[in-house]
C-alpha cells in the first residue's frame, strides 16, 4: 500500500507537525498543560488525522520512528518557547505500546539531554491497553522513566479493564477520563455514574483527574462539583499549531 511508504517518508520529508491543545485548570482557570497531538501534512491528502494513520504505523513498524519524531519534536519546540522566554506548562506526548520498550528510559534521557529540556516539562500519556501487557516489565519501565523526573498520564481512562486494586500497581500520576464517558454530562446517568467513580476512585490514589473532550459550561460545572482538576477540549480550545497555542498562552493568562 502506498499509505504505508509514504509514512514512513513522512518525517524525513517535513510532512508531520504536532497541533496542541491547553488544559486547563479548574481552580485557577489558567492553563496547566498541554496535550501534542500529531498531524500529517500529506500532499495530496491534506492533513491526516491520526486517527487514520496511527493504525497503519502501528501495523507496519513505522511507529517507533512516528513516535520518536514526536517526542523530539515536543522537545525542540519546548526549548524554542524556553528560549523565547515562553512559560510553558508541561507537555503531554502521546505513546502507543509498541514504543514502551525497555530502550525508552534511555532514548528519553537522550532527548531530554539533547534539547536540555527538564523531564518535568514532558508528560507521557499511555493507554489502559498497555497495563495489561507484561505487567511486571512495564511497571518496571515505569518506575525508571518516573524516577528521572518524567510523569504519567493514563489517557482514555474508563474505556479498558483497569480496576482500582490493579491501578494502585502502577505509578501513574495523571487519570484523564476519556471524552465517552463526558459527552453524556450532566444529562446521561450511566455517563454521571462512571464519571464519578472515575473522580472518586482518582482522589484516593491521589492522582490528578484531567477530563476529555469538554464541550460545554454544562459539563463543566458538573466536573467541577465532582472535584476534577483539569479540563481539555473545544470548550477551551480545540488542538492548534503552535504558534497559536503560544499566542493562546501569552494572551489568556
Ligand atoms: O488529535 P486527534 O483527536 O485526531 O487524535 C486521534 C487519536 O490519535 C487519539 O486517540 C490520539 O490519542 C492519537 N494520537 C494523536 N497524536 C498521537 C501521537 O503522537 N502518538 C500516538 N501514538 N497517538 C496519537
Ligand atoms: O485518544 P486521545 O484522548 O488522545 O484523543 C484526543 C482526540 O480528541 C484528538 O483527536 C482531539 O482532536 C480530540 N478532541 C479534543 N477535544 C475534543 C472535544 O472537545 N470534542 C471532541 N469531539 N474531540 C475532541
Ligand atoms: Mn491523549
Ligand atoms: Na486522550
């Protein structure tokens, strides 16, 4: 299939860039954090969402060299608005499975070291879909990357199989509720119902609770009653290339 080679030419050829989009938080209403969320700028295509393409990179191997792109990527452009003189929250990159081998600890150092970025600046969110691989080595890998300063967000939370006794396992700092389970705010039982164990079941492993796709000041006010930290979503700002994410951070605060 052409798609599959032209992915993998995609980063040597300039063709991805990575849009992002604020959290932000409850309390203060400002800006805490930023999800980078990949895009490819294909020539005749137009810009394809990941959603299209993560798929096929996933299936064919072109992901660790996706995956490496976005993380050195994030990187650059966290040093380029530090030395603007941008203050930047942290920067939360996107890692499927295949990328969480026991070689990340080191290429993260590597790329931290390279655009000397403090490992608190990058966040790193995974899927419930990985916890139930090999749990003993993931956990382990997870302990390293924690141990170097870098955090952990378990994204999509509520959509996989993770219980609160198996979560309590891995050292996961950030639970983002996935945008399923808030579209039904406040209207929706079942969606209330998850959504609340999600906030409750947070509190008590102490973990920051961030929730998805936030349309509308209805939902927000229910979050906030639950108790959520942070929100991310078209109510605030959909995902943008950075420039404007910079304007976004300049201007709102
Ligand atoms: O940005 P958008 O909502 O179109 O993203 C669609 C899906 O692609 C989401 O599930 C998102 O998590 C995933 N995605 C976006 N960027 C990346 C990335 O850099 N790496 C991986 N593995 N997935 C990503
Ligand atoms: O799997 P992940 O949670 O990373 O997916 C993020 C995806 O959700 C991105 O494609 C992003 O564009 C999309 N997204 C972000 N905010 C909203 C929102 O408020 N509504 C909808 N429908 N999608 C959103
Ligand atoms: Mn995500
Ligand atoms: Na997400």
């Amino acid at each position: 299939l052409r798609i599959e080679s032209e992915l993998r030419d995609a980063p040597g050829n300039g063709e991805l860039l990575l849009y992002y989009q604020p959290k932000v938080s409850l309390r203060s209403g400002r800006i805490v954090g930023a999800e980078a969320l990949l895009r490819w700028r294909h020539p005749v295509r137009g810009l394809v969402s990941p959603g299209v393409f993560i798929p096929v990179a996933e299936e064919t191997g072109s992901i660790m060299a996706l995956g490496n792109w976005v993380i050195e990527e994030a990187c650059r452009q966290i040093a380029r608005w530090r030395d603007a003189g941008v203050a930047m929250p942290p920067v939360a990159v996107n890692l499927s499975a295949r990328q969480f081998d026991r070689g990340l600890p080191q290429r993260m150092a590597a790329v931290l070291e390279r655009h000397q970025v403090h490992p608190g600046q990058i966040m790193l969110e995974i899927t419930e879909s990985l916890l139930v691989r090999g749990a003993d080595t993931v956990i382990a890998i997870m302990n390293e990357l924690v141990a170097m300063g870098l955090a952990l967000a378990l994204d999509d939370f509520g959509t996989g199989y993770s219980s609160l006794a198996y979560l309590k396992k891995f050292p996961i700092s950030t639970l983002k509720i996935d945008r399923a389970f808030v579209v039904g705010l406040p209207h929706e039982e079942n969606d209330c119902a998850i959504a609340r164990a999600i906030v409750t079941m947070a509190q008590q492993l102490r973990q920051e609770i961030v929730a998805e796709g936030v349309e509308t000041m209805e939902q927000m006010t229910f979050l906030r009653e639950l108790g959520c930290d942070q929100l991310q979503g078209y109510l605030f700002s959909q995902p943008v290339p950075a420039a404007d994410f910079e304007r976004m951070l300049r201007g709102g605060q």
